[in-house]
C-alpha cells in the first residue's frame, strides 16, 4: 500500500474485471475497494460486518431480504448505502456501474453465506491495485 494520492479514475482504468475489487487504501482495519460491475452479483450475507456502497458512475441496484420481505433500493450515481450485517442481499446493476467499497481488510465479496458462485464473480477478499 503506497502513502501516495490515488486517483480513482486511474485506478478503475487500470482494470476491466467485472465484480472483481481493487483495494485503492486502506482506512484503520478497513479496505477502500473500487470495483466495476454490471449484470448481477449473488444473494449474499456478511454475517460480521455492515457494507457499505458509493456509486461512482452509473446506477447499482441492491436487492434486500429483510424481516418485513424483500426490496430493492436503487442508487444513482453519488448515492450511499450501507447493507446492515446479516442481511441477505444482492446487488446488480443493468447497464453498468463503478462503485467505491469499505469493507474489514478480509471481508470476502461473497459474504459468509451465499448462492453459488457464478462464473462472472469474482470470488475474493479483494486484489491489489497495480498502478
């Protein structure tokens, strides 16, 4: 991890995986993650940690499994949303979206319980960022 600025539009150009983070910096025991996205993700949960979404570019989609049924909260870009530990959830975004990501360093992007993992996600706890 470098003590230098980084520039998250370099950082999303320097990748074009989709569903597959990069780690940008680091925040006390916490990744800040940039990811591309586009399609669907899985239906997930984090068992231990609340996750937290900023949509850069584009729009993200977060279907919910909650108490009261499930919902879908739709974020345009410049919009936060914060999934609450322990709630099933699975984001999609149709026509694409960046998205900026603060996680516990070790947090694997197909939670602690999830669907089986399709092909197009990248199942992991994020990639470094090679500038």
């Amino acid at each position: 991890m470098s003590n230098d600025p980084v520039a998250l539009a370099q950082a999303l150009a320097s990748f074009d995986a989709l569903w597959s983070p990069r780690i940008v910096t680091r925040v006390n025991d916490y990744d800040v993650r940039v990811a591309k996205v586009e399609g669907e993700h899985l239906w997930h949960a984090h068992d231990d940690t609340d996750e937290f979404f900023l949509v850069l570019t584009g729009d993200l989609h977060i279907s919910l499994r909650e108490p009261a049924g499930e919902r879908t909260v739709h974020l345009p870009q410049g919009s936060v949303f914060t999934v609450p530990r322990g709630t099933a959830h699975k984001p999609h975004a149709p026509t694409g979206a960046t998205i900026l990501l603060f996680e516990p360093t070790g947090t694997p992007t197909v939670g602690t319980h999830h669907d089986p993992v399709p092909t197009h996600v990248d199942a992991t706890t994020g990639h470094p960022l090679n500038l």
